[in-house]
C-alpha cells in the first residue's frame, strides 16, 4: 500500500470514527431549548435560505419528506419554525423561523463555535483556515461524486443478487 492509499484509509477510517463520537454525543445531548441536532440543521438551514417549502428544504438538508415534516412539527411545536402562506401561491406554506427561532438558533451556533473552539485550541489560526478550505472541498467534492458512488453500490448489490440467483 502506498502512502496515497494509506492517506485515503486513514481519511476514512477519522471520518468514521468522527461520525461514530458524534452520533453517540448527539444521543446524550439535547440542547436546553429542547432543539435535537437534526432539528438544528433544518432551523440553520431555514435562516441561511431564507422561508422555503418542505419539498426544498428536504433538498437542502439531503433529507426525505417524512423526516423533515418530523422535524419541523418539532420545531413548530416549540415555536421555533412557523407556517405561513407562500407568497407565490397562496394554496402552499413555506417554513419561516419565528424570533424565537433566531434566538435559540444564535445560542446553539455560539455554543457550537465555543466547542469547536475548544476542539481546535491548540491549531494556529494558519492549520484552521486550511482546515476549513480543505473541509469545505472535501465536502463539495463529496456531492458532487455522490450520483457515482450511490451508482457503484446499486451495481454492487446487483452483481451480489446475481451471483446469488446463480448459485441457487
């Protein structure tokens, strides 16, 4: 194994453990507005886009319709989100975050910043500002290869079925 191949295994090896430690910290945690992590994407997108209907934010947040729809009942409930008639068409809501929604939404971001504050410590402001260009490409390069590698796994799973169905 070269050394690209051992840097490409090691990648993946960090992303999964990162996954791992913050999936398990996000089971622990709810923050005290009562806002899980997944219904804080869904706010965080709202105020970066601005009022959108379900359909595009479900697009936005790479979600499904019936995730999102729980998330943002969620998020209604607790007045963060609220439904308003669509400019455009009257018959159709668009999800707006309330001033309650802004303030929860400020708290948890400047949390989130003190976190990874602490995170990244003891980096020069040189290692952070090429972490997040090399984060930011990473993760643009990632969608953007996503259609292919969804495609390779589908063909995988159909090889699979096949040599099964030939061996039976």
């Amino acid at each position: 194994m070269d050394e690209d191949e051992r840097s490409v295994d090691t990648i993946a090896i960090q992303l999964t453990r990162l996954q791992r430690i913050r999936d398990r910290t996000a089971a622990q945690l709810r923050t005290r507005d009562g806002v899980d992590p997944a219904a804080f994407a869904i706010l965080f997108r709202l105020l970066c886009d601005g009022p959108m209907r379900s359909g595009a934010l479900a697009d936005a947040v790479h979600s499904d319709a019936s995730t999102i729809s729980r998330h943002v009942a969620h998020l209604v409930e607790r007045q963060l989100v609220e439904r308003q008639a669509d400019p455009n068409d009257g018959r159709a809501t668009v999800l707006v975050v309330t001033e309650l929604g802004r303030e929860v939404a400020e708290r948890i971001r400047r949390r989130r910043h003190e976190n990874l504050t602490r995170v990244m410590a003891a980096w020069t402001p040189q290692d952070r500002v090429a972490f997040a260009g090399l984060l930011r490409q990473f993760v643009d390069d990632y969608e953007l290869a996503k259609p292919a590698m969804l495609a390779a796994i589908r063909n995988d799973q159909n090889l699979y079925r096949f040599e099964m169905e030939k061996d039976s």
